[in-house]
C-alpha cells in the first residue's frame, strides 16, 4: 500500500462500541465555511490512548528545543471546550 500524506487543519474525535475515530479535516479552498474530510482513521481504545500519551511527550520534547511552549490562543481552547486549568496541565 502506498504511503498516504495529507494535511489536516482540524479533527473530530468519535468512538463506538469498539473503536475509537479520528477524522482529519481541512477547510475547502474557495469555500469559506465548507470542511473538508481528509482521511478517517479507526483504532482500539488502546492505540487511541498510547498514541496521546506519545503525542504529549512528542510536544514536550520539541518545546524543550525550541525553548519555549508552543503557545495556543485562548479563544480556541474555549472553542474546544477545554478548561485554561486543564490545559496547562496537559503533558506535565
């Protein structure tokens, strides 16, 4: 199987009885309100999870090269509805 590259500028999470989904997304180009779907990806609750915790420390290790956190707006945590609190402790 070839290999599939894309860029996504959003993803919705779901899941089911037995498999989470991810869908990857990105805005229409033309159309300023039209998302399009990219790839959906289905994985076990396990992969789901071992993948996150991989993601976090991804993030961490960059950060620490970079030298500083890699910042995200407000206004978009809010959009996602996730807690300021919750946030800053994400990947401690």
């Amino acid at each position: 199987m070839p290999e599939i590259d894309i860029y996504a500028e959003g993803f919705t999470l779901g899941h089911n009885a037995y498999s989470a989904i991810i869908k990857f997304t990105r805005m229409s180009l033309g159309q300023s309100s039209a998302v399009e779907e990219m790839a959906t990806v289905r994985m076990s609750y396990q992969q789901l999870k071992a993948m996150a915790l991989l993601m976090a420390r991804h993030v961490r290790i960059i950060e620490e090269q970079l030298g500083t956190e890699i910042p995200v707006q407000q206004q978009f945590l809010s959009n996602i509805q996730i807690a300021h609190e919750d946030w800053h402790k994400f990947g401690k």
